[in-house]
C-alpha cells in the first residue's frame, strides 16, 4: 500500500462528507489511502477495495496457520496415511495413471 501524504492525504470529516464521492475516486485511481480527522483526531481510513482485500486475505492466512501451529503444539496432528485414509474417506481414493 501506498504511504499517506500528510500534506494531501489528511482530510477533515466534513469536507470528506462534502466531496466523498471525489476522494473515493482519487482512492481508487491512486491506491494511496485517505486518512478521515474529526476535531483534529484520526477517526477512519479509506483505501482501496483491492488492499482491503488483500489485508483480509493475509489475516486469514495468518490466522490459519496460528490454528495450524496450536493444534501441532497440543499434539493434533496426523500422520501421512491418516491423512490419506481420511481424504480417500472424503474424496475417493485417487486413480491411478498409466505411466510411460
């Protein structure tokens, strides 16, 4: 992501309220995000959908491999051929190919 520009980047709340839509246009066009102030104080961030996204999926990825790491270290682990025993359950066992 794009760093803020304090100078062009930094936007009272009520001039947000009156031009939104043009600031969300900019968002857009220049994936640089835009900080909301309200009496001074930071209140909200506006960036593009596509970071939000990306922010979104890196914190499930994230989270996956916490629950990954969790249930390693709690001994919630299964070996290979349970592994294979339980997809064969769920998918049907793998077909075999011809090789050359």
């Amino acid at each position: 992501m794009k760093e803020i520009l304090i100078s062009e980047d930094v936007i009272p709340i009520g001039e947000f309220k009156k031009q939104a839509s043009r600031f969300f246009r900019r968002v857009k066009e220049d994936k640089r995000p835009i900080l909301v102030t309200q009496n001074g104080t930071p209140v909200g961030v506006v960036i593009p959908a596509e970071e939000y996204d990306r922010i979104q999926g890196r914190a499930r990825f994230i989270a996956g491999l916490k629950e990954g790491l969790r249930q390693s270290d709690a001994g919630e682990i299964l070996s290979s051929d349970e592994v294979d025993r339980e997809l064969d359950k769920e998918f049907g066992p793998l077909k075999k190919t011809k090789t050359r």
